[in-house]
C-alpha cells in the first residue's frame, strides 16, 4: 500500500467516524429535546446506528493502521536495512560465502597452536571481536552457547579472535566473563587482513574442505539463530557420512 492510498483511506475513515459521531450527537440531542413527540423512537434508533458505527469506523481505521500499513512499513525497513548490511559487507569482505577461506596460524591463550589447514576435517567457526565493541559483547555468550553445545564434537572446531588485541588482554577478557571457549589475539590485524578490510563482529563459518559456508557482518539475533541452526544441520550430516 503507497503512502497515498493510506494517506487517503485514513482520512475518509477518520472523517467518516468523526461525522458519525455528530449525526448521533445531533439525533441524541433531537430525541431529547422531543422525547415527546411522535419521533423519538425512530431518533433513538438512528443515534444507536451512527453511535455503532463510530466504534466500527474508528477499529477500521486501527486495524488499516497497525495491521496493514505498520506491518508492510517495517516489512520495508527491514529489507532495507538487509540491504544495507549486504553492501557494508560487500565493502569491507575480502571473501564471502563460496570462496576457499584463507589460511593462517595462530597461539590461542592457552598456548595451543590453531591452524586452518589443520582443522580441514572440522566444520570450522571463526569470530572476530574486540573487547571495547559493544555488539561483540553482546554477541560472545551466543558463541559461548555454542561453544557448550559443540565443543567437544571432533568434527567442530572454533576460535575467537581479538582483532588488536594483545595475549593479556584476551586471556583477561575470557577469565573476568567466565568464558571457556578457544581465544587468541590478533594484535596487528593480520588474520582478520585475510578475511576483511574493517568492522567487527564477524563470523565466518569453514566447511572440512576450505569453503566459507556463512559470513556474516555486525550482531542480529535472528542471525545467530540461522547460525545455530545452520551449524546444528552441518554437524549431524558430517556425522551421518563418517
């Protein structure tokens, strides 16, 4: 529905409510002041018609409003802002869903050595964070939730990455948030290099042979939701083909 349309819908429902409610105002008032008269019944009867059919004017009004314009709105802003998301992405990736992921190494903070070419037999998740982003903290203790679910699966690996972040400041981080899950600095951004140009959170999501499966840029529930869901599917098929 355009803005017009509703636009002129509204007013017509609006008006026509409003004149309802004076034409039974006004019948009110001529019943009234002839309660005597032979009139006064068929005056009662049609200020009862136009009293109803304010209420019934008004709900449609409401109903135009909240159960179709309001919906369709944000239906329209949603998509927009999907969009938007996309291109921010599209701008600031090195590699997106169907591209062979990068290799590196890295030392997590329990001094245990990750390498991505030596995780080839594991669906593989990689988050990127800093400790001063707010979306990312709102984010980790979904990554903590998965981490509970599929950490100790042979078949999953996962890192969290401190882009500049330095081996204390992870280490910290974990201990004072009572995380549990596989942490490692990146101080001079040369992982995160690989896989994007700026903006944190993100998450990448590696099949066993290399492909990045999912990526995703900025915190969404909804997101996470796929993700865990996404991830949940991926591992109980590798394990249904060992």
């Amino acid at each position: 529905m355009s803005d017009s349309t509703y636009n002129a819908l509204t007013g017509i429902l609006l008006s026509g409510s409003l004149l309802a409610l004076a034409i039974a105002a006004a019948y009110l008032i001529a019943a009234v002041v002839g309660w005597k008269g032979p009139n006064r019944r068929r005056r009662l009867m049609r200020f009862a018609g136009f009293l109803a059919l304010f209420p019934a004017l008004a709900g449609a009004q409401y109903y135009l409003n909240w159960g179709i314009f309001m919906p369709q709105l944000r239906q329209a802003a949603e998509k927009e802002l999907l969009r938007n998301q996309r291109e921010r992405f599209a701008a600031s990736t090195h590699v997106s869903v169907g591209d062979q992921a990068p290799s590196f190494k890295l030392v997590d903070a329990d001094g245990t050595n990750f390498s991505l070419d030596g995780s080839r037999d594991t669906v593989v998740l990689l988050n990127f964070f800093a400790t001063w982003c707010g979306p990312c903290l709102k984010e980790l203790p979904r990554m903590q939730k998965i981490w509970d679910r599929h950490g100790k699966n042979e078949r999953f690996s996962m890192l969290v990455i401190g882009r500049e972040e330095s081996l204390q400041s992870v280490t910290e981080f974990r201990s004072q948030n009572s995380y549990t899950f596989p942490i490692a600095p990146d101080p001079n951004r040369e992982v995160f290099s690989l896989f994007a140009i700026k903006s944190i959170p993100r998450i990448f999501v590696i099949s066993p042979k290399g492909e990045i499966l999912y990526a995703t840029l900025g915190y969404r529930e909804d997101e996470l939701d796929r993700l865990e869901t996404m991830l949940t599917d991926l591992l109980q098929t590798n394990s249904s083909t060992q």
